[in-house]
C-alpha cells in the first residue's frame, strides 16, 4: 500500500472526486431530460449564480442597458450650457483644451458650438432635457440624469470595452456575463443575457462580440445575440424532415458522448456546452413564442411604434420587456449610429426619432405593469462629444469623441426618480460636481442587483478579478 502522502495516492484520489462529481452531474441531468423538476448539476451555475443568497436585498431583479453607441452628445440631450450656446462660433478658449486629449481634431482650429437644439424643464421635477427627445421629457420624473459621467478611453472600441467589462483591455467578462455568473437566471428556457442591435443614424459604428463575451467565465455566461434577420439564433429551426423526436434523440447521442468526454477529461467547459445544448433545444419552442407579439394590445404596439418584430429599436424595446417578463437577466439593446462627427443637427434628429419614442414608452409600459421597481433600465453611450467642433457652421459642424464628461440616465430599480446628479463646468467640458466613474456606475448596478462589487471575485491567472477592477464606489445619492 502505498503511503498516504504518496503522489499516486493523491493522483487517484483527484481522479475518483472529478470522476464522480461528473457522474453525479449526468445523473441529474439525465433526470431533468426525463421529467420536469430540480436542475441538473450542470444547470445549477448557470441558473442559479454563484451569489447564493445575496449579499444584501436587491433593490432589482434585472437589467435592461439602452446603450447608444456611437457616443450621444450630452449638449443635445441632457446638458444645457447657456454659456456654451452664447460663444457659438468663437474659437474654443485654449485654456480649455491645451494639453487635453482629442480624439480626430488635433492641429485644428476649434470653435464652440452650442446645442444645436432648445431646452425644456419637464414634469413636476423640472429636468432639463432637449426637445429632440420629447418621449423621454415626458418621463422625467421616472429618471435619473447623471451629468457627470467620465471614463478612460477616447475611442470606440476600448470605450466599449470599458464601459461593458470595467477595462480598456480586451478579453475581460462583460458586465452581463458578471451578472449572470452571480445571479444566474430566472428562466430555463431562455439565455440568462441576451443581445439586440439595431442602427440607423449617421454612422453605424461596428460592435464586436467581444463586447458580450463571457471572458475567463465558464462559457454558460455568454451573451446571446439575436438577430433581425432569417431565424434570432442560427439553426433555430429543425432541418427539413426531422421532427422533435428526431431532434431529441440527436440531443441524447450528443449529451452521452459529452459525458464520456467529462468522465475522462473532467473538463469544466463540457459542462458548459451540455448545459448550452440543453438549453439550445429548449429554444426551439421558447424563442418562437417569444417573438410572437400578436398576444400584445394593439395599445401597447401603438406606444412602442411598432406593428411587428422588424429589427428596429422599437421593437427591440417590446422583446426587451417581454423577456424580462421571462425572467431574464440581462438584456442590453445596442443602436448604432450616435457618432456625430458632422452635420449633428440633422443627425441628432434622425437618432432621436429611432430611440426617442421606444425609450420612453418601455418605461411605461413597465410601470403600468408592476416591473419598473424590480427592473433597473440604463441609457447611454460608450463616452459624450465636445463642446466644440472643427467648424463655426455648415454641414461641417459636429462634435469629436470626449471622456472628461458625458450624460446618462437611469430609472427604476431601486434609482431615486426626478433628480440630476452631478454637473459639469460652464462649457461642458469637464465634470466638475460629482463624479461618476464607470467602474462607480458597475458598482451601483451591482449594488441594486444585491451584489457587494467588491465580493464578486474569480481568481485567474494567480490574481482575483472584479467588474470594477481595482475602483469603483456605490453612488449611494442617485438610491431612492
């Protein structure tokens, strides 16, 4: 007999715990294939989260991201600068710009440029917002306007990043994909976080999946995306001549050699792809159903501005509820085309009246259906725009991307209704009152979730990663 301390014994015991843990795995799982009930060992994670029970009572159940890519501008939507519009056309005074950094105007002469729209105080809490988002004036004692907003990168790509995993560096797990390992889902037969895009506007600005990805989390925790065209999710439907019984059977053949593959390599991500299959042919009824929107009022198609599932932004506003109301996690609806780096007037209006209406009437309709507390929607972009353009008028007058400040608003779950946090200075150039990093935005929607951002760890690598990095605090004013 060899020692107990011997490394054959060490070896088989290894062996013996990952072998059974896989057993103990397929047994579940092959129950749950066989009668509805308990969740097999594979699902657990998926569905349930690692964050069991929160670290303190969720404010929100769910999230559902607007996220405007392309960078809106804060001066046409939620920052009124009077002093800004009264110098329009002057040049940009230096001792505001020198030594900062500019994303495409280096070396040019910059002039300021106000709105290029007027404001309006809106409902009983006096907010100020453009009127070329009448819509969201009309909810404005429904959110929160964050005018302080900064983060660390002037350029799309790294400023998706940042603003969807917390850094500037690719490959790190997406906020949803954090939400969704803490807190798993609340449907089995829909993805915990699923992706929608929509465009129309001046430039459709490229996302990459990246911006989803599940990162060094088990793969369960990917965003899903849906697409507008031909079937959501690739392969939805069964091929021709093969019936669910068919379908089944493949499923089975696939499901037992994946399990002889656990029970040899132990591998983790077999887990995930067995928990994946399962779940894609669960899809096959349940994402049908859920496209299927003539089960809404026509009342309901009339506040959204849409008649049928057409890839637009409206009509991804209407799947977003009706997968919250599913139960799914994280939902975040891209629309690209806010890059304005010219003629922002006209441009402005045309995103304006994509999102306007949609964005607005999501909130209603949440409200008058008792989901707006426990659902905490989020509007905004990758980073905002300058208060000055390369051009004192024409065609050409526009703005460059900008990171020292940016507006966004948030609403329900949790978020205090009809106030403005924070504030920049008197061109718009610099947040300058309360600022709100992005990693102090992921704390505070962790916050809401029940999640203490500072708890939600995974060691890789030798060193212990969080969606907010080494930073971020809760904005504990913006809590209702």
């Amino acid at each position: 007999m060899q020692p107990p301390g011997d490394i054959h014994h060490r070896i088989a015991r290894r062996t013996f715990l990952g072998r059974t843990s896989g057993w103990l795995g397929a047994t579940a799982l092959a129950s749950l294939l066989q009668t509805p009930g308990p969740l097999s060992a594979v699902d657990w994670l998926a569905t349930q989260g690692v964050v069991t029970p929160t670290h303190h009572r969720p404010r929100a159940k769910r999230v559902i991201f607007l996220y405007m890519s392309g960078g809106p501008s804060q001066f046409e939507t939620f920052d009124n600068k009077p002093k800004l519009t009264e110098l329009t056309g002057a040049p940009m005074p230096a001792s505001v710009i020198s030594g900062q950094p500019i994303a495409q105007l280096q070396g040019q002469k910059l002039y300021c440029l106000g709105s290029q729209f007027p404001f309006r105080k809106c409902g009983q809490s006096g907010q100020e917002i453009s009127e070329v988002l009448p819509r969201i004036g009309s909810i404005a004692d429904e959110i929160c306007i964050v005018r302080s907003m900064v983060t660390d990168a002037i350029n799309h790509d790294p400023a998706h990043t940042m603003m969807n995993t917390g850094t500037t560096i690719s490959g790190r797990p997406s906020m949803g994909s954090w939400i969704h390992y803490g807190l798993g889902s609340e449907n089995q037969d829909l993805p915990g976080f699923v992706v929608l895009t929509s465009q129309g506007g001046r430039n459709p600005q490229p996302i990459s999946t990246r911006q989803w990805h599940h990162g060094f989390l088990p793969a369960t925790h990917q965003g899903i995306q849906f697409h507008s065209q031909g079937d959501p999710v690739p392969y939805l439907g069964s091929p021709a001549g093969v019936d669910a019984q068919r379908q089944q059977e493949v499923v089975d053949a696939v499901r037992r050699l994946n399990h002889e593959e656990l029970g040899i390599t132990d591998d983790p991500e077999i887990s995930a792809r067995i928990a994946q299959l399962e779940l894609a042919f669960r899809m096959q009824s349940s994402v049908p159903s859920l496209l299927d929107i003539r089960d809404e009022p026509e009342s309901i198609r009339q506040l959204y501005g849409v008649q049928s599932i057409d890839g637009s932004f409206a009509a991804n506003c209407l799947l977003a509820r009706r997968m919250a109301e599913r139960g799914v996690r994280f939902i975040q609806l891209y629309h690209r085309g806010w890059d304005h780096h010219n003629d922002i007037k006209m441009f402005m209006g045309k995103c304006a009246g994509f999102c306007d209406q949609a964005s607005a009437a999501l909130i209603m309709d949440l409200k008058q259906r008792g989901m707006l507390d426990e659902t905490l929607v989020i509007w905004g972009g990758e980073f905002g725009r300058t208060p000055m353009s390369q051009s004192g008028k024409g065609e050409q007058v526009g703005r460059d991307h900008h990171m020292r400040a940016f507006s966004i608003w948030l609403a329900g779950g949790g978020i205090r209704p009809g106030i403005t946090y924070g504030a920049t200075d008197e061109l718009g150039y610099h947040a300058v009152e309360n600022l709100v990093h992005v990693h102090d935005l992921h704390a505070t929607v962790l916050h809401l979730l029940g999640i203490d951002h500072l708890r939600l760890t995974v060691r890789f690598q030798g060193r212990d990663f969080r969606l907010t990095d080494v930073a971020g605090s809760v904005v504990a004013p913006i809590l209702a």
